[in-house]
C-alpha cells in the first residue's frame, strides 16, 4: 500500500513537470572487534574510498581508493590494517627506509616500495609485486591486498562481478556479503547527482523504476509520526523532486512538526550562487507546508513557479506531502 502512494507521489510529480598507505588521519573509525573475536569479513572495491566490515552500509570512508596495477589489488595500508582489526598503533610507517609494518598478535609484517618481497616476523619471502607509492590523491602507500591480508591469517578472494576484494579469518567459512555487494552495484548505477544527494543526508536511495528515490523505512515514520520526514527521488532526465511529508496513519496533521531544512539544504546546494531566489523558495515552501498542516491536508496553496539558474523550480502541495519542490532543467 505504502509503495503504491510513493508511486502515485511520484506520478504527480512528473505530471507537473565509482588498493595506498594512508598516512593521513582517519576522523571516524569503526572498532572492528567483537569482544576478543576479529572481524567476519571484509570488502574493499576497486575505485571506491570505502570499506566495509562485517557487512554493514554504508561503509568506513577513506582518502584513497583500491586499483589494479600488474594484475594485482592494491589497498591503502593504513585502512587495511584498520579493516583487519588493527589498532593505529599497530600500522607504521619508516619513511627514510619507506616501509610499512603491520603487526597482529606476534606477526610483523613489512613491505618496502618497490622491493618485490614479504617479510613476516623477520623470514623474506618473495612475491610476483612491488608495493607502490603515489602522490594522488595524497602521498600514499599501496600495499597488495592478497599478500598483506594471508600474512596476517585470513583469506582472500576476488568477485570479479562486483570488482571487490573479501577477506575473512582463515580456517573460518567464507561470509555471506551479498547485502555489501548489491549495495555496492547500486552506487556504481547511481547518476553523481544521487551520490551527491545520498552523502548530503547521510542516507542510501534506491532504484524506483527508472528514477531514484530515497524514502524512509515505514516503522520509522511510524514511530515519529508526530514529526515530518523528507523524501527525494531523481529522474533519468535530471530532475529532482524533494517531498515534506506526514505519516499516513495520522488522522489529524494539525499538530506535525514541521522540518523543511531539507528542501532548504537542496535548493541552497543547487542553487549556491542564489540566495535571495533561494530564501524566496524556502519563504513560500513555509507557507505551502502551515496551509496543509493547519487544513489537516484538506487546503493547498497553488503550485508556484520560479526561473533560478537555468532551471524550473516548482513549490506547492499534492497527496501525502506538506509541501514539495520540483527543480527540473528549463
């Protein structure tokens, strides 16, 4: 029932109108341990500045992403220690001899750029590939996947599908990281303009016929169902749609709490250069929303149009939502 209103949302709208050492710092890391047990897996994806542990999305960011140089997987050192349980102490880097050393338990670990070897707790053994050191985006080490994450005791495979890299305990069954890699199928599908819109708000979209949509799963509108929540779909042709909306089992809207900082938190990224159209939106949008809230759905102001920066931007009132904006190329 829920998906057909989001359809129906969304026919009325359209009526009306992509493995370095990091030396760098990590802001926010996820602590990949589960009491004294290492993580069940770990993905990385060629091209992609993310990791993901234990199957969770999104993933952990980095400042560098994997590549494939020589027919082998290169990762950022640095996150993939952190990725492989260990703590920031454990990951060094000498930069006068320009080697890395990991260390887990009582395995060391080192590689030296460019020396074609693997050194595990002082024994060299000899492998097919160099690590790597490159300037972009930042000055990093890229050490091969496969050989740094059996040194320290886990398995490694490659999904040549998804372009990604799995890692898990040795001796341990091979994880089940379907969920991480539709997850990541979808964000190589997805336009920039949903990407860009998906780390905006903190949230995923997903695939709604030929458009993306973002709408919030139903138990949690339902259990703030006192408040607005937002939706936002895009179109194949660029357009995109942004809904204040109230949860359908209320009987009686009047009391919602209104939050239309994401309509204004699009029109102001989309928009940058024009903060008098854009505050002329938001003004109106204030007052499409109190009109619904205040009739309890049974009023709307009329759509309104505006000309801003090479676009149709239209505000108004229809169905489910509050107040809605529809910015779509003239």
């Amino acid at each position: 029932m829920r998906k057909i209103k989001v359809f129906a949302l969304l026919l009325v709208f359209a009526l009306l109108a992509a493995i370095p050492a990091a030396s760098g710092q990590q802001q926010e890391r996820v602590d990949v341990y589960e009491g004294k047990q290492l993580v069940k897996s770990v993905v990385f994806q060629i091209g992609r500045a993310e990791y993901f542990v234990d199957g969770r999305v999104p993933g952990e960011k980095m400042d560098a992403a994997p590549f494939i140089e020589n027919g082998r997987t290169f990762v950022p050192v640095r996150y993939l220690g952190y990725a492989l349980g260990l703590a920031e102490k454990d990951v060094s880097w000498d930069n006068e001899e320009q080697k890395a050393a990991l260390k887990r338990g009582g395995t060391v670990l080192e590689m030296t750029i460019g020396v074609p070897e693997v050194v595990t707790n002082g024994q060299a053994k000899a492998i097919d590939v160099a690590p790597i050191l490159k300037s972009e985006p930042a000055w990093r080490t890229y050490l091969p996947a496969r050989f740094v994450a059996e040194g320290l005791g886990y398995e490694v495979d490659w999904d040549r599908t998804t372009q990604t890299v799995i890692c898990w305990p040795k001796d341990e069954q091979k994880p089940d990281v379907r969920a991480v890699q539709e997850y990541v199928r979808e964000q190589v599908l997805k336009p920039e303009t949903v990407r860009e819109l998906d780390s905006m708000f903190g949230v995923s979209s997903k695939p709604s016929g030929s458009s993306w949509m973002y709408n919030p799963p139903r138990e949690e509108t339902f259990r703030n169902r006192d408040k607005s929540y937002f939706i936002y779909w895009v179109s194949p042709d660029g357009t995109i749609g942004v809904a204040i909306c109230w949860d359908m089992s209320l009987p009686d809207i009047r009391n919602v709490q209104l939050d239309l900082s994401p309509i204004e938190k699009v029109l102001a990224w989309r928009f940058p250069d024009q903060p008098d159209a854009v505050k002329e939106m938001i003004d109106y949008a204030w007052q499409v929303a109190e009109k619904t809230r205040s009739s309890n759905g049974f009023e709307r102001l009329p759509w309104r149009d505006y000309q801003v920066g090479g676009c149709k931007v239209k505000v108004g009132s229809v169905g489910g939502n509050l107040v809605g904006v529809i910015i779509k190329k003239s």
